[in-house]
C-alpha cells in the first residue's frame, strides 16, 4: 500500500490515428503542488479529463483510491477542477449560483465562500455576464475554494488574467488554500509564473511523461552554466542537453554533471523551469 | 515574474540569507517570531516547502527555533552569533579583497573616510514589500 493520491500505470488513449496518452505512469503523493506541463496538443487535457472520470482509458489508474470512471460521483466529492474553458452559466446569478452549489455539493462551506467573495466587488445580485473576465474567475475561485476538496485541478487557471490578478490569484490559492492535506494539480502555459510554486514536475510531450521529478531534484540534478568563451569547447565535452547563445557568454544546461567541473566553466545557476522544459522536450523529440 | 530571486543560488538559500540580513540588522531580533510559512509562501507565491526548507536551514545553524504549535522564533544570541561569523568572515574573506582593490586604486585612507558621509544608507532587508512589477509587463497569452 502507498498513500499515493494519484496512481498512473500504462495509461493509454486515442483519438482515431493520434495515441493521445502513451503508456502514461506516474503518481502524486498529498501535500504536493504538481505541475503538468506540455505543449499544445501533448495530451494534457486528456490526461486530466481522465483523472476526473471525463473519459474511458486503457490501463489502470486510481484517484483516492478510486477509478475515477466507474467511480466518478464518488470522486467528485473529494475533488474540485477548475477548467481552461471554465463555464459558469452566463445568466446565472450570483446568489442563485451559490444556492446551486450549496444544494449539490455536500463538502461546500457557504461561509468560507461568503468570506471570499467579501473581499471582492462581486454583487450577489449580479449575472455572470454583467462581471468582467477577472471577476468571473474570482468568483470560480471561491466557489471552487470553499469546496472541502482534497485534490484541485486546475487547467490554464489563469488564462486571459492580467498579471496583478494571475498574481492575487496564486497568492489566494497558497494563503487560504493549500495546506499539506491537500493537493493542487495545475496545467499552464504560464510556466514562470507557477515555477516556485510547484514542489514537482510532470512534463509531457507527445503522449509521453518525458520527465518527473521533484523540485529540489531538478536543482540538484541540472545546472544552468554561463560559459565563458573560452571554455565551450571543454563545456560540450560534458554533453549539454541545450545550448543557447547570450551575451559574452553561451548558456548551457547540464545533468548530472559534478559541480565542480561545471564551476570550471562558467558561473552555474539554477536552471528556470522554462529553460528545463525546452530542453528536455528538444532532447526527447530528437 | 518576480525581481526578488537570482537564478545562482536556490531560493531556500535565497531566503535563509534574506532572514540572517535581517537578523543582523536589527530587523529581526533575539526572541521574534519569523513571518509564518504560509504567508511568506503566499507572499513570494513560492510552495510552502522552500519556505520550510529555509526556515529548516536556520533552524539547523541554531539561528532560529520551533516552538511547539506556536512557529518559528529567533534564538536568543542569535545576532551575536552571526556578527561574530560575518565579521571573521569579512576580515578573512572581503576585506583582503577590498584591501587590494583599494591599494591598487591608490585611496588614501582619508579620502575614502572623508567619502563616508557621502555614501546613501542601504535600505533594511525585510521578507515584504518588494516592489510589485508593473502591471502591463509580462501580460502575454497563448
């Protein structure tokens, strides 16, 4: 027995020709704050609507315990999602919205929500309509929050935020939210904005889990060099994963390579997420 | 997204060096508590893990404290502790430097005190308040 949250073996799915999920493993212990990451069309959305019991699959996988497709009402009580396209009916208001919610979801705290949206200048007489695109996902946000959940997905939350909401919004999500009985699942594009938030990485590409490892791995394992000009010939030597040209200096990015050696180089940094990522899709690709 | 990291050295560190400046300037002292995990990863947005792994660096130079239930508090003698460690760390490590830098510049020692009242004070190192990036920057979608 594990108390993993999420477990993923051999995860698998197509659409027609295209293999989606190609034999996905991975899992994601509670208290953890993940990051899946990939490019358009790598199979992120497919894997989290999988999670939710959206869509069948091949291969085993259990979300608190549960297989989220057969078990899917079950599941829902002890998981809130927040989508990319997150669609509150326009004609709702906000009153009605919170009956709505209150009435069918047994673990929403009215009050906690209340204590959100008091903070806002959400009306609960207003529709959805009549809010602005940072209102409305404030407004999700605080219905999603006061759902007792133990595991959030969010996919693109932040979408078509300006960065002082994008800012609010993460800043909610760890001060009010987060705790480590609970467990954030997140998909962005925004990588810089999630990097130091997130305690693990998950990338995808193509169907595939091309890396997964936590955080401080990751900043043990890989380094970012400035490599003097003089010393690139001796850097690519030690077999960088990327290279890239800056000013006076060649960017390099290395696994595994003792520290020492590297220090040799150039100054060594802690490689960004962004970095990290465009690494190891180019290197899986090629 | 934020000004307040660099990429050489891990935030954890980052952050166990931005308390020891605090702790030395008299920001934070002997018997304070820290600002609570969870506000300090709220603030930075950083994962409530480097906070602690911060925190748990200090906690192993005996810096700082856990008291049961109630947070993290600044050791008694803690200030006196450090001074001691920067100001052997300056007369070995700096000060060779900045002798020899001063030397090869050709300062007098008395212009350079002369100077002394010329030179801004630094501002005081706090775990708040840094200043937030202009809201129209970085506001790029895909």
């Amino acid at each position: 027995m594990t108390d993993d949250l999420i477990v993923a073996r051999g995860l698998g799915k197509s659409f027609g020709a295209t293999r989606a999920l190609d034999d996905v493993s991975f899992s994601v212990k509670p208290g953890r704050i993940v990051g899946l990451i990939g490019p358009n069309g790598a199979g992120k959305t497919t894997a989290l609507k999988a999670l939710l019991g959206l869509t069948r699959f091949e291969g085993a996988l259990s979300v608190l315990g549960l297989d989220p497709y057969r078990q899917r009402h079950r599941l829902m009580q002890d998981v809130c999602f927040i989508a990319d396209v997150a669609v509150l009916p326009r004609w709702i208001r906000v009153r009605q919205l919170i009956e709505f919610v209150a009435a069918t979801h047994p673990k929403f705290r009215r009050e906690v929500c209340e204590h959100f949206l008091a903070r806002s200048d959400i009306k609960r007489g207003s529709r959805v309509k009549e809010l602005s695109k940072g209102m409305v996902t404030q407004l999700h946000l605080a219905l999603v929050m006061a759902i007792d959940a133990r595991l959030l997905v969010l996919d693109e939350p932040t979408l078509g935020l300006d960065i002082l909401m994008r800012k609010q919004f993460y800043e909610t999500l760890l001060n009010e939210y987060f705790d480590e009985q609970r467990t954030i699942l997140v998909t962005t594009h925004q990588v810089e904005e999630v990097e130091h938030i997130l305690t693990d990485l998950l990338f995808i590409d193509r169907g595939r889990i091309v890396l997964d490892a936590a955080m401080d791995e990751v900043q043990e394992k890989y380094a970012q060099v400035a490599v003097r000009p003089e010393h690139v010939a001796a850097a690519r030597t030690h077999q960088p994963l990327a290279e890239r040209q800056g000013l006076g200096r060649t960017h390099m990015l290395f696994r595994d390579t003792p520290r020492a050696d590297l220090e040799r180089l150039g100054e060594v940094g802690v490689p960004s997420v962004a970095d990290l990522f465009v690494a190891v899709i180019q290197g899986a690709r090629a | 997204m934020d000004t307040n990291w660099n990429d050489s050295l891990p935030i954890y560190r980052q952050l166990r060096d931005r308390v020891v400046a605090m702790i030395l300037e008299g920001v934070l002292n002997d018997g304070d508590p820290l600002p609570s995990v969870r506000s300090v990863a709220a603030e930075y947005r950083l994962n409530p893990l480097t906070v602690l792994k911060g925190y748990q660096q200090l906690v192993d130079e005996q810096l700082v404290e856990k008291r049961r239930g109630r947070g993290m508090f600044v050791t008694e003698g803690a200030r006196r502790a450090l001074l001691k460690d920067e100001r052997q760390h300056f007369l070995e490590e700096e000060w060779p430097r900045i002798a020899g830098r001063i030397q090869r510049l050709g300062f007098e020692p008395k212009e350079l005190l002369e100077h002394l009242d010329k030179i801004p004070p630094e501002p005081a190192p706090s775990l708040k308040g840094a200043p937030e990036p202009d809201a129209a920057e970085g506001d790029e979608r895909d």
